[in-house]
C-alpha cells in the first residue's frame, strides 16, 4: 500500500481531440467575454467516513485532514482561476472563504436541507466578473 502524493495528484488533460486545429473563439469574442466555471465536490469531513470504502487506501492524517485538503483544494481552485465555482459537500468554512475573498472570489453558501447534515453547496464567483 503506497501514501504517495504523486499515487492521488490529479492531472488535468483537456480532452477536445475532434476540435484539434480550430479556433474555438470567433473573431469577436475575447478573453473578457469568457466565462470558465468549475464544479468541484471537496469531500465534507462530515462524510469521509461514509465513503471509507472508496479511500481505504489514502492515510487519513495526510490526505483527508481538513487544513491539509483547505490548503489543496485553494491552490487547485486558484491555478484553474475561474470566473464561478460550484462546490458541493461544503462545510461552512470562514477560513476557506477567507482565503478565497484574499484571490478575487464572493460567495454564497445553501446548507444541506432534511436530516441532521452539516455541508451543503456553495458558489464563488470573482468580483470582477
């Protein structure tokens, strides 16, 4: 069994084989005029353990200790720089939002309604979009 960061690091590989060698901007839109949004689930710490099954594997001090996933997932969010960001299996997080405000991003937050749930979803959008 290996803990190894590069074993769990994803690789983003944009997948558009059928539109190689076209552009995919007319000559009137620019780069102002684009909207990138990303849908990212960050895994609430409220349901790691629902999911053992799927992570029996990942060192549960390493890779799902909240700080260490808040720190990831900011960086990963930031390098993306999107205009709108949906996440879901969001716990109410004020340093997560903090560091968010810090890069550009507003958000509004809908907790999880029924049961006894403490994540819900919650949307970052830049303030200069």
């Amino acid at each position: 069994m290996q803990n190894d960061y590069a074993l769990y690091h994803r690789t983003w590989v944009p997948k558009i084989s059928n539109l190689d060698g076209i552009n995919l901007l007319s000559s009137d839109q620019t780069s102002s005029n684009i909207l990138r949004v990303t849908s990212y689930n960050i895994l609430a710490d409220s349901l790691i353990e629902h999911t053992s099954s799927m992570i029996k594997d990942l060192d549960k001090n390493t890779f799902l200790n909240w700080e260490n996933r808040r720190t990831k997932i900011i960086n990963e969010l930031t390098a993306l720089n999107s205009d709108i960001i949906c996440v879901q299996e969001f716990e109410r997080d004020e340093a997560f939002i903090m560091e968010m405000g810090k890069i550009g991003y507003d958000v509004c937050y809908k907790p999880r309604t029924g049961g006894s749930h403490t994540e819900g979803n919650a949307i970052f959008w830049k303030f200069d979009k």
